[in-house]
C-alpha cells in the first residue's frame, strides 16, 4: 500500500510516502504561516523524490490535532481535497497516535504540552493501545495530570515532564514528537470509516457566534 502522511498540525509542514512499510521520502520544513501556499508544491516535490504520482496513492493520512488551530485545518481541508481527487481513502490520525512509534501493542499514553507557561500549564492526554487511540483527546492541568501518572506503569510518551518533578523519576517517560512519517505508517492499520479526517481541537474556539437577538 502507498501512503501519503501529511503533518501540518505544529509549526513545521511535514510530508511522507511510505509504501508497505518502507519509507520512500519525507521532508519536513518549519513554517508557522503560509503552509495552504506551500503545501500543494511541497507535497508535488515529495511525490517527484519518491518517483511517484497522486493517481499511485493507495491511501492518504493527516494529522488531525490537537495542535495549531490554523494548521489543522489547513492539513485536513487538503487532504481531504486530494482524496476526492484521486479517490484514495482519507484516514485522520491524532497528534499523539503520530507520535507513538507503530507496532507498540501495549497500552501507552501520550501527553502533548498545550499551554506551557507556568502556572496555567496543561497538557493534551490520549491513550493508545494497538497503535491507535483508546478514547478521545482530553486537556488536563499539571496537577490533574500529576494525579493520573501516580502509581503508572506504562511507557509515557511525553512533552514537558520536567513539570512533573520528583514524580518523573518514577515514570518511564519517552520523547513525544508527532510525525508524517508515523502517520503514514499507521493508516494502512487504521479503518478509514473509524478515523475520518475530522479535526480534533482539544478545547473550544476561543471565539464564538454572537447570541441571536430575541
């Protein structure tokens, strides 16, 4: 299977082709605005390095978030675009389900700094298992967090665990770091009708509709 992963969920763009398991090109370029501009070019670079076409593509993966509001939706809306246009199916895949490394069986958690300046610091919370998630995105606050990681036993994966102090050193904590790459690897694992390429977006807009006047 041929797999395009694409990542624009952060302050980087990032682009894979995979197929079967075997990464055949990826590329990363930090780019905080201006990705909608730039991604068509770069993601037609990527497939041209891999010796590849659109109309070659099996399947396509995006990373859904949480992340930055402007970037997910910009990877998504493109994503889902080039699969109406090729008719390969459309996985969506979370920021933390693209950061855990493919073939891990076990049940890990995945921690995402949100907000990372004290004393307001929170993190994005998921549990995997199977490579995929096993509940929805969720933000919890530092001592929330430090409450749910008392007495765990399972591999974190994790940005930020400095925060934790002392109790870091009772925890098996791993570098968190999402990418295209691990997103591509995954979809061929993921039904598509389970993993649509919906935006995850951990807390409401800050902004809102106005009240209708009565």
């Amino acid at each position: 299977m041929l797999v395009l992963g694409l990542n624009t969920a952060f302050t980087a763009m990032e682009a894979a082709i995979v197929r079967d398991g075997e990464i055949l090109a990826d590329a990363r370029e930090t780019m905080a605005r201006g990705q909608d501009k730039a991604l068509p070019g770069f993601v037609e670079r990527l497939l041209e390095e891999a010796r590849v076409t659109l109309a070659d593509l099996d399947r396509i993966a995006v990373v859904t978030g949480p992340g930055s509001f402007t970037g997910i939706r910009i990877g998504v809306a493109y994503a889902r675009g080039l699969s109406l246009v090729t008719e390969a199916p459309c996985v969506g895949v979370t920021s933390i389900e693209a950061a855990i490394p493919a073939g891990m069986e076990d049940t890990v958690l995945g921690c995402i700094a949100a907000q990372k300046r004290p004393p307001e610091q929170t993190w994005w919370v998921q549990g995997v298992s199977g490579n995929q998630g096993i509940a929805d995105t969720m933000e919890v606050r530092l001592d929330e967090l430090k409450a749910m990681l008392t007495g765990f036993h399972a591999p974190i994966f994790m940005q930020g665990g400095e925060a934790l102090g002392d109790l870091a050193d009772a925890l098996d904590i791993r570098p968190l770091i999402p990418s295209a790459v691990t997103a591509a690897l995954k979809a061929p694992m993921f039904d598509p009708a389970s993993h649509p390429p919906a935006p995850v977006y951990a807390r409401d807009p800050d902004a809102k509709l106005p009240e209708p006047k009565s």
